[in-house]
C-alpha cells in the first residue's frame, strides 16, 4: 500500500520532479545574485576581492558539483549526450574566464571579466533550466529527484558516496548506465571502481569511448560466463 506521503498528482507542486527543478531554480538564482552583488559591490579593496572570491569559490563549487550529478547522469544517455557536450563546453568557457579573472591585476579589468562571467553563466543557468532539467525529467533510468538531492549535498558542502564496487544485476536495464555515469564522475584522477554484471558490458564501453575518449580505463576482471567484474577507472593524467 502506498503511504500518503508518496501520492502526488504529476505535475503539481507535490511532484518530486517539480520539486527538484524549483531546487536548482532556486540554487540559480541564489548564484546569480551572489554573483550580481559581487561584480556591483565596492568592497574596501577596490573591487577585485568580492568576484574573484565569489568566482573561484561559490561559482566553481556550483559547476563541478553540476558536473558531478546533472551533467554525469545525462552523459551517459544518446537523447543526452550532445546537449552535455555543449554544456561542458560552456562551463569551460566560464572556468577560463574565472582563470583570467583570478589573474587581472586592477580593479577595472576585474570588474570587465566579472561581468562577461554574468553574460555567459545567465545564458549556461537558462539552459540547464529549460532544456537539460526537463530532458533529464523524460529521460528513462535517470531519477532527477535522487540527482538533485545529491546536488544540495555537494553544494551544502557534504560528500557523496563512493562505493568500490557497483552491482548492477538488480536495477532495471534503463537506470544502469545513469547510475554507472554518476559514479564514474566521482572519481579522482588514479581512482576506480569495479562494474559487476550479468552480461559483457560492450555497450557501455562504447558510451564511454564515446563520452570520455582518452581519460578512462576499463580492464576486465572477471568475464563470464555469468559474473562480468570490469574495473572502471579515470585516468591519473587525463589529456
């Protein structure tokens, strides 16, 4: 029997997956204003120590905590893929720009950089809202909720779990290779975990070929004839 805590009417704002996207919403528009304050603020220094540190602190945890959840579980999804490709791209656009922000030395070229980073995050936030979040929601194996409740976690500073192991035999073939990503994009540089199956995982190689050329391993541990074990790992020096 289901609880009533768990009935819900799809797409009111008892839905879990409304919910999750309001949360990110909500986490970007506390991001564009933490940002907007940082750029028009006149902190004692002249202007440089509010967006630099607001940049190559909140900004930079936001992206790599979206990386790690949003951006790891769509990954490894074709309807998906393309649209993160072009996501990452712009989040290295900004990741340069916080770089040559970091690196300006007066307070005007401070205040530019810090501005064209508000142009191009306005544009990468807006995106994430209108096109990856509902793709995500429609996406088979991919729960948006459990992703954006790992999402608060990392952004309120707490740390995911990283088993060494991951068995998938007893999840449904559509949540596998979301779930396979999202571990995947845990991992420091050296590190691995193992893949347990009951088939020989050559589509999933293929994604990751196809994803992460050059920058993983796979070595197989065990294959078959009913138990496949294939140590999935990040390369200790990505190229």
């Amino acid at each position: 029997m289901t609880s009533s805590s768990e009935v819900y009417i799809e797409g009111t704002s008892d839905d879990p997956v409304v919910r999750a996207r309001a949360a990110v919403r909500d986490a970007h528009d506390r991001l564009r204003a933490g940002l907007a304050t940082a750029v028009r603020g006149t902190p004692q220094d002249g202007g440089r120590h509010g967006p630099v540190e607001f940049c190559t602190g909140e900004l930079r945890r936001h992206l790599t905590a979206t990386e790690q959840t949003l951006y790891a579980a769509a990954s490894g999804a074709a309807g998906t893929r393309l649209l993160v490709r072009a996501l990452r791209t712009t989040a290295g656009a900004l990741d340069r720009r916080i770089d040559g922000l970091a690196g300006d030395g007066d307070a005007a070229s401070v205040a530019a950089g810090a501005r064209a980073v508000e142009a191009i995050l306005d544009v990468h936030l807006t995106t994430e809202e209108t096109v990856l979040l509902p793709a995500l929601a429609d996406l088979p194996g991919a729960d948006l909720p459990g992703l954006v409740a790992d999402l608060t976690t990392l952004l309120e500073g707490g740390r995911l779990d990283t088993p060494s192991v991951v068995d998938v035999r007893e999840i449904p073939h559509g949540q596998r290779h979301p779930r396979i990503f999202a571990r995947y994009a845990r991992l420091a540089p050296g590190e691995g975990f193992v893949l347990v199956n009951n088939h020989d995982p050559k589509p999933l190689r293929r994604e990751f070929e196809a994803t992460h050329p050059g920058t993983h391993t796979w070595d197989y541990v065990e294959s078959g004839p009913d138990v496949w074990r294939v140590r999935i790992g990040r390369a200790a020096a990505e190229g």
